[in-house]
C-alpha cells in the first residue's frame, strides 16, 4: 500500500471511528477532543481527536476533558491512531494516562472473503439475530474471556457460561443489542455448540466500513480455532451488507498473528490511554 493509498484509508477510519458512538452516545465538543457519553445503559464509550482537527492538543485540552469524564462518572479514557495523530500520545502521558498499543489491521476491499471453515466437532459459526436464545450467552462470555486475558486454555467453562447467562439476565444487555441487531447497527456472530455459544464477536457497519468488536472465546474452549470461525462468519456478513472495508485492533502481536491468516493486514497502530493503576 503506497503513502497516499495508506493516508485514504486512515482518513476513511477516522470518519468511521467519528460515526459510529453517534448512535447511542451524546457528543460534547472540547476543541480538538470529542467526548462521547452513552446515553442509557451499556459500556461508557471514550474520547478522541476532534474529525478534522489538524492543530496541536495541549495538556489544558487532556486535562480539561478528564475533569469532565470525572465529573460526569465516567472512566477516563481516550482512544485514537498513532499515524493519524501522533504528538497526542506525549501529551497524554504528561498529564499520567498510561498508553497501551494495539495492532490496527484491515481487510481490504480486494481481498476475498475468508471462506468459514468446515468443522467436524458440531460446532456451528454462524450469525445471530435478534431472538435467537444463543445471544444470551453470546454476551455473557465476554465478561468471562476478559476476566482470564490471553489465548491460553483458560478455566471458565460450560457451567461458568450458564452462572453468567443468569447473573446477567436482568441487566438489559440482551434487549439493547437486540435492539440494535433489528436496527442494522450491529451483527452478532457466535460458534454455537449444545445451545450455547462458545465463542462470540459483532460488527457495526457504518456506510462502507465496519468495525469487528467484542470478540472473545470462552477461556476452556480455547485454542479450537473458533474465533477464526467466528470472525470469517462476521466478514462474510459484512461484506454481504455493502461493507467494503473491514477492520479490527488486535489485543497483541500474537493474536495479530490469528487475524493475518484470513487476509488482515497491519496498517498502523490504535492506543488506548487510560488512568495508571
């Protein structure tokens, strides 16, 4: 990919990442920063560079808008791309946020469609709608594939699945993303095994691009290549919505490595900068 061709891309990702916290979050305008706070219920959303800011960010504008997320009880946290705007990192961690980086990797619109691979264990990749009784666990495993980081075989299992179904039965989040699957601003993909889903990530497409996210595997079912299956039910599902590109921020290296075997590709670096711990 040659300069400008690469320069085309990232500007198409910033006009995405700008879009889509749009339909389920107010947007409060600090200058060179946005700020985005969900409205109702579900994961508070973050801050970024301003669409079209190309003037410097000062500690004053950091500061600033971290008073606001406290002020509002929200978790402080700003997210952007290295390449696009690169002097915001030392600005930043001169105000004490800790900078964590994430291979950003795209699937481009010529590359084919990763076919889903044929299993012989009974487990089904496929997308879920806004019924199904899998979407239940499809989201409650999340909460178990981020409570044990990493791609090693994990201890959750089946039976933590089902307690987790149950703690947050109540919670709302089965009917908001129902809500937002029947909209079209999210598709849901899970590898399904005896009703329950093993393994499961979304995508939200916005005009031609769309972002995979979510994406986890339940920590005993691990190393089975579902997330491979998952993701390519997740791809095949955007592109058959008009999504010419489609992206993703690796946690690490190693899983970049995963993702590059259905035609990603490294294109630049996504940070997180969050409060010291």
């Amino acid at each position: 990919m040659d300069l400008e061709d690469r320069r085309e891309l990232l500007d198409r990702l910033e006009r995405y990442y700008d879009a889509v916290p749009r339909s389920a979050a107010r947007v409060e305008d600090f200058g060179p920063l946005t700020l985005f706070v969900r409205d109702g219920d579900g994961l508070p959303f973050y801050a970024r560079p301003s669409l079209g800011w190309s003037g410097p960010v000062g500690d004053t504008d950091v500061a600033d808008l971290r008073a606001r997320q406290r002020e509002l009880g929200i978790p402080e946290i700003f997210e952007w791309v290295a390449e696009t705007t690169p002097a915001l990192r030392t600005t930043v961690e001169q105000t004490g946020l800790v900078v964590h980086e994430h291979p950003l990797m795209v699937l481009g619109p010529h590359t084919p469609v990763p076919a889903v691979p044929h299993r012989s264990d009974g487990v089904v990749a496929r997308s879920l709608g806004p019924d199904d009784p899998v979407l239940p666990s499809a989201l409650a495993l999340l909460h178990l594939a981020f409570g044990e980081p990493g791609t090693r075989v994990g201890a959750a299992d089946a039976t933590d699945l089902d307690e987790a179904v149950n703690r947050h039965a109540a919670d709302g989040s089965v009917e908001r993303m129902a809500a937002r699957i029947r909209a079209g601003l999210t598709c849901v993909a899970a590898a399904v095994a005896d009703g329950r889903a093993l393994c499961a990530g979304r995508h939200q497409p916005v005009g031609t691009v769309s972002e995979i996210v979510g994406m986890g595997t339940l920590p005993a079912a691990r190393r089975r290549g579902l997330a491979l299956a998952v993701t390519a039910s997740l791809v095949s599902d955007a592109r058959a919505r008009g999504a010419e590109t489609v992206f993703l921020s690796a946690s690490d290296a190693d899983v970049a490595r995963i993702y590059s075997r259905l035609g990603f590709r490294r294109v630049a670096t996504a940070l997180i900068a969050v409060p010291a711990e």
